[in-house]
C-alpha cells in the first residue's frame, strides 16, 4: 500500500515559519513512522538566485526598520492578498509550483506562511483536488493568511479562532491546535548528561536566546546581567549571527567561566530543560517552545505586529513578561537563585501549560485530518 504523503511548504521571512514545519513533519514521524513528510521554503526552492537575496533585503529591513515592518502590518491587517496579487506572486515567484506538486504527490498540503498558501489556494481555484491546510504559526490573525480555498485552519488559540471567524471563516473550517513544537519538546531530558554534554555547571541558570538570526536585546541590559555571573549561569545563543558571537566572545565581560555564548544549535530544547529562566523575542515559535517547557520567559523588543500580539498572549496568560529595565533583571535573577521559589514557579507554569497547552495536538490532529482526506 502506498504510504500517505504530507507536503509542508514555508518561507524564510523570519524563522519561525520553517521551524513549524519541521516541527508538524517531525511529529507526525513520530506519531506515525510510515508516512511521509517533505517540508520546502517555496521561494528560495524554485528560486534558488533570486529567493535567498528577497529574504536577505527583509531580514535587513526587520533588524534596522522594524517600526517600518510594523507598519506595513497593520496598514495591511485586513486586506488578503486579492486575486490580483496571488496571480503576481503566482507569476513572479512561484511559476512553476504545479510542476512540484505533481511530483511529489502529497495526499494534503499544509502551509505554515501565508505566500505559499495564497499560491496553492489559487491553484485549488483553477482545478487543484488536494486538502489544504493553512498552520497560523503567530498568536495573531493577519488578513494575508486567508483564502476562501483553505480546507481548514490550524489555530494556536481561541482567540485566534474568534478572529477568524469575525472575517467571516467558517468555525467548522478552523481547529485549535496549538502551534506545533519538536518533538524534542514534549517531555524533559536528563539534567545531568544534559550538563556533561554542554560543560554546564548545576547551578542557576538563563537562557538568553538571540533567535535564528541572533538578534539580541540593548548592550546594556545583556552586560549587566554578567554582573551576576558568579551566581547565576548565562548560555547566550546567537543563532546563525557568527559576527555578534564573535563580539561577545572578545569582550572581557563574557569571558566569565559561568558564561556560555553557542552559534546556532539544534539543542534548544535541552538548554531549556537545564534553565530556570529565558530571555527572548516574543517570536511565536520559542515562545511556544518555552510554554511547553514551563520555563518563565522575559521578552525583549518585539517587532511591532504579530510580536506585539505574541507578547500580549503569554504576558497576559501569566507566562512571562516584558523586560524594561534592570529591576526587573534583579527581581527575577533574585528569584532563580531561591530553589524552592523557582521550583514553584515552574511547576505552576506547567500546570498552566497543562489547561492551555498540548504539545503533540497539533501533529495528532492532522494525523486524523489526513485519514479523512
């Protein structure tokens, strides 16, 4: 019997979208060994020239314009991409889209961006028979992520239900799944190999996490929480920005025994399984990561827009809080240091987590989508 096939398709603006689809692949793997996953960034796929220079010229725009990007956001919150605009996108980037559908012939198609997704609704439009399914990788409901072809949606939050339905979505055409994470994620490591593995000593521990492109907070807060370096361990992780990493490792103030500065890792999961503390964007895949961990999160700088709102859920939800100032540095590197109190802390978050949060639904639920298609 042919195995089922599942074709995940993303694009690169920012990495959270790429790093959902490789989550969903992974666990529907998991769940089920014998199907098969394939995950694409569309664009830089069929243009291998062009693609990897457009998503240079955005990751320069969010790192020195954000406000900019912030603002295209809104101004464009409700408006999708028309017909005319699909068709453009169809023609400029995407031509040759039906070629790699017909080769890989996926039995459902499930987009974690909403480029791809307006392509492939298109096709659905001119005769395309394959489910599709659109994965809403924010806490947010962005206009751009519908079309009236999308056989459902994959929603992180009720709230996010509720927006889709005031644009008038079908509630039958929209599940909450939550945003998937790695497998990797869904139940704790050992602390101790943990340790050994990364030459970490037991004590407390933060997490500052850069994100994919290692995009830090302001100098001076990031330095004065070396000020606590002899009780309290710091792992910076710096993503794929080697020239930041490199900064921080010539700088005196880093040099501390009790301070780690990685590149780019596949091992977040455990880091956070060893922390008492993360610090980072609020961007909707870490934070989601983090959520399932239990870990208590600070967030940093949100890019105005979908950020903003992934900030307002996990702030708001009791999962963490934006960082203003050193107080709050003190007030919470205060409290790590206090195992009874940090212990407590987290076990409340994973209980909140436990009546918020499943992290294999999403992955069990597009199994079940998938039998039915």
């Amino acid at each position: 019997m042919r195995k089922k096939r599942v074709l995940l398709l993303s694009e690169g603006f920012g990495t959270g979208h790429t790093q959902a689809a490789y989550a969903l692949s992974v666990g529907l793997r998991q769940l089920s060994p014998n199907l098969q996953t394939r995950v694409i960034e569309l664009g830089t796929f069929l243009n291998p020239v062009i693609g990897p220079l457009i998503l240079s010229a955005y990751r320069k725009t969010v790192t020195k314009q954000p406000k900019l990007v912030g603002k295209l956001y809104k101004s464009h919150y409700d408006k999708g991409l028309n017909r005319m605009k699909r068709f453009a996108l169809h023609r400029l980037f995407y031509n040759h889209v039906t070629d790699v559908v017909q080769q890989l012939k996926p039995d459902i198609i499930v987009c974690t961006h909403p480029f791809p997704n307006a392509v492939v609704s298109r096709l659905k439009r001119l005769g395309l028979d394959i489910p599709l399914y659109t994965l809403i990788t924010d806490y947010d409901a962005h206009a751009t992520w519908t079309n009236p072809e999308v056989d459902k949606y994959l929603v992180s939050t009720t709230a996010v239900r509720n927006k889709l339905i005031a644009r008038g979505i079908s509630p039958s055409h929209i599940e909450v799944t939550g945003i998937p994470v790695h497998p990797n994620f869904w139940f704790p490591h050992d602390r101790a190999e943990i340790l050994a593995q990364f030459e970490l000593s037991d004590m407390p521990t933060v997490l500052i996490m850069g994100g994919g492109w290692g995009l830090l907070y302001s100098d001076q807060l990031i330095e004065y929480m070396t000020n606590y370096a002899d009780n309290v361990q710091l792992i910076l992780c710096m993503g794929n920005n080697e020239k930041a990493r490199e900064k921080l490792l010539a700088d005196p103030r880093f040099q501390h025994p009790n301070i780690k500065v990685l590149g780019f890792t596949k091992e977040v999961s455990k880091l956070m399984d060893v922390s008492e503390l993360l610090v980072t964007k609020p961007g909707g895949m870490t934070c989601t990561e983090g959520m399932a961990k239990g870990i208590p999160m600070l967030f940093y700088e949100p890019i105005p827009g979908q950020e903003e709102e992934n900030l307002d859920y996990f702030v708001t939800h009791g999962f963490g809080e934006l960082l203003t100032s050193t107080e709050t540095i003190d007030r919470w590197f205060r409290l790590i240091q206090e195992p009874y109190e940090a212990n407590q802390h987290r076990d409340s978050l994973l209980a909140l987590r436990n009546a918020e949060y499943e992290p294999a639904k999403c992955a069990k639920a597009v199994l079940q989508l998938l039998e039915q298609s």
